[in-house]
C-alpha cells in the first residue's frame, strides 16, 4: 500500500463531506479567488512534460527497492512555494521543476491541469464501490501573526485555490492540526504527515494532498488470482500473488525493443494506469535511458486488441524527505538560511526552507487501485535569535545526564583549564 503520511481525523456534527472539516485557527483571506480562465493546450503540454521529467529525474535518484511519490504534489507545493520566490532562489526552483513555461503561464497551467484531474470520472466508481475521487488540495499553515503580501496570497487563491490558516506553532497543536487536514483529504491513508517535534523551529508549511480512488474499467475476477513467478532482478524467481483478466477488451499493450507496454483503464476512462517491464536483465539500460518523450513515445504505440493480462497485486507506503532530492536538481538556495529570498512571500527575505516531506500509499487490486499523496515545505525564520552572552569564567561543576530520566552520566569540577 502507498501511504502518505497519516493524520488524526477530526469529528464534526453536521458535516457530510470530511474535506469541510477545518483545523482550530484564524483564516488569511483573499478578496481574490480562483481563475477558471484555461490556460492553451501548449501550455498544459509543456507543464504536463516538466512534470514527467521531474518524475523520471526523482525515479532516477531513487534506483534500489519499491519506491512510490506523486509527481503531480510535488510540482503543487514547489510551485506554490516559487510564488514567493525571488532572485536566484526562484531561479533555483524553476531549474528543480524543469519548468519551461514563464512563470504566469506555469501557475496558469497548474491550476487548469488540477482542475482538469478534478473534473474526471464523472458517474464513475471508486475500488470501494462507492464514486470515482480524484482530489487535490492545497493549503497553507503559518504561525499567528505572520505578514504575508497580498500579490502573493492573491496568486495562492486564484492559481491554486489556496488559503492561509494562522495557528499557534509555539506548542505542538500546529503539526496536529495540519496532520488532521492531511488526513482528512487523503481518507485516512496518511495519518502523521509531520512526526513530533517536526516544525520545531517552524513558521510557515505550504501543503499539497493528492488522493485517488478508482475502480478498473474492466475489474480482474478474484478468482483468477493465482501465485505466479516472478523473475527478481538478481534473476530469482519467486512466486507472487498474480492478478489475471483473459479478456481485456480496453487495454492497450506493446511489446516495444522487448519493452512491455500496458495500458489499463480505470472506470470512466479518465484515467489509466501504464506499466512498462523491460527485458529481463536491461531493467536499467531502459530506466536510465528513459526520458519524457520516450515514455510518451512507449505508451502512444500501445494498441487496442483483446487482451489476456496478468498483473502482480501490491501494497506499499513511502515516506522520504526532499530536500537532497530538489537542491541535486537546482534548488538549493531554498534551503539555505543566509541566500534563501522569499521576499515575495512577507515582503522581507527572512523566511527559508529547513525542510521537506513528501509520503505516499498504493494499494493496486482485482478492484481497482487507491493511492493518497502529501507533499510539504516548512519555512523558518533565516534570522538568528538575539542571544545573551554566557561567560564561564571561573571554576565550575559540570554533569553529563540523560535528558529524559535526570540520571547523571559523568560529574566535575574544573578550577584550572590549564
């Protein structure tokens, strides 16, 4: 199962949809709200490949072991966060997301693109029988008190359909909070976005939630689910649970230089599920020679035929932070407290990224499939505390002690440093 990360769930009297459900705290709002203008086909081909590019680009840095993330979240949040940016941290931002669109057009194209996921699988069914969901959500978090300019909150509400919520990020109510929110948009899948003591330090957290649940346009009978072996990458070959369907009418496939190519319909046909397995034995000579328009190129030669496939059920979660990834590829002065500039932000450059989370969830059944992402950036001030000067000199007593029992470890005295 691919999971992000879970939240408490807030109960309320009198709400039917749980994504109404707001945390205790004091609305930022803007007179502005959201853009319905599209933005041109060019445009949503352009953000569409960038997106595609940052994915192979985070698969690439990811090699070893079952590794799962949301593309789509990720570019969200790091967008929203380049609203603000400015000088050579937006720079940095934009090189990150391989974003080729001038920055107007890409926030444009961004919200056309949510909006399009939004609007699928109308009528449709969700692998839980109940309707189709694809929801994106985004949102801000920042501790009371905190200036924000109005350009940049007015491009948040009509780019993004974000809103800024002011919490008490002196105690620890923030982070459950903002886990409540995220779990409540991902259904539960993600619980604890943000672990104990995660904003420490903390004053801002731009958050983007990404949740899907659909059934198969064409389901995999139950009872065809068999063991099967499956060929590992050290050539071993291990049964695994195998879901089959003998007639696939709406699949596409393609055996491509021995690359298999299968496309998957989920109800509604919005929305599709692309699988490529290479050789056995060139599983990275194709990844790492994989690039947006090669995989373009893969699934557009997939065609329609009557299928018999069988497809492995699976189950996994991810949790890993981003930073690393996002400063490899550009966006590293985001992240350093004396170069960061989100100027744009509060109209001073005081605010930088510390951090960066990113979870996800995945279960792929005879049913369908159900997967929830959530993506965060958290800001702290980049300016020091004043401190009070402590001067040790004169001779003194020291003690080494466990912090959480009070058991001293070592004790002395120093009279002479000599």
């Amino acid at each position: 199962m691919i999971r992000f990360a879970p939240l408490v769930v807030l109960v309320t009297v009198g709400c039917t949809d749980p994504r109404d459900i707001t945390p205790p705290g004091e609305d930022v709002s803007s007179k502005a709200e959201r853009i319905t203008q599209a933005a041109p086909d060019v445009d949503l081909e352009a953000a569409s490949a960038a997106n595609t590019a940052l994915a192979l680009s985070l698969l690439a840095r990811h090699p070893h072991g079952n590794f799962l993330f949301s593309p789509s979240s990720i570019t969200t949040a790091t967008s929203m966060v380049e609203v603000g940016a400015r000088g050579n941290t937006r720079v940095g931002i934009i090189k990150a997301l391989q974003q080729t669109l001038p920055e107007a057009q890409h926030h444009r194209a961004m919200n056309t693109l949510e909006a399009a996921i939004e609007s699928r699988g109308v009528n449709a069914k969700g692998k839980d029988g109940r309707p189709f969901r694809l929801v994106a959500t985004n949102q801000l978090f920042a501790k009371k008190g905190q200036h924000f300019e109005q350009p940049y909150l007015d491009t948040l509400a009509q780019e993004y359909g974000a809103g800024v919520r002011l919490l008490d990020f002196s105690t620890d109510a923030a982070r459950v909070s903002i886990n409540q929110w995220v779990s409540q948009r991902t259904e539960g899948k993600i619980g604890q976005l943000f672990a104990p003591n995660a904003l420490a330090g903390v004053s801002l957290a731009v958050v983007n939630t990404l949740y899907f649940n659909a059934a198969w346009d064409e389901v995999f009978d139950k009872a065809s689910t068999q063991p099967y072996p499956f060929t590992l990458l050290d050539g071993s070959k291990p049964e695994v649970t195998m879901m089959r369907n003998s007639k696939l009418k709406g699949a596409k496939a393609a055996l491509v230089d021995g690359t298999q190519v299968l496309e998957l319909l989920y109800d509604g046909q919005d929305v599709s599920l692309v699988v490529l397995a290479p050789p056995v034995g060139k599983f990275a000579d194709v990844v790492g020679g994989l690039d947006a328009a090669k995989l373009h190129d893969l699934v557009k030669r997939a065609e329609p035929h009557l299928y018999d496939v069988r497809l492995p059920k699976f189950e996994f979660a991810n949790s890993f932070e981003l930073v690393d990834d996002l400063k490899a590829l550009g966006m590293a002065d985001a992240f350093d407290a004396s170069r960061a500039d989100f100027s744009g932000m509060t109209g001073k450059p005081e605010l930088y990224v510390p951090a960066a989370v990113h979870q996800a969830i995945i279960i792929l059944d005879e049913n369908g499939t159900e997967a929830a992402a959530a993506t965060s950036f958290g800001f702290a001030p980049t300016a020091l505390p004043q401190s009070t000067e402590v001067i040790i000199d004169r001779p003194f007593l020291f003690f080494i002690r466990d912090v959480k029992t009070g058991l001293v470890l070592f004790a002395g005295r120093v009279v002479d440093p000599r």
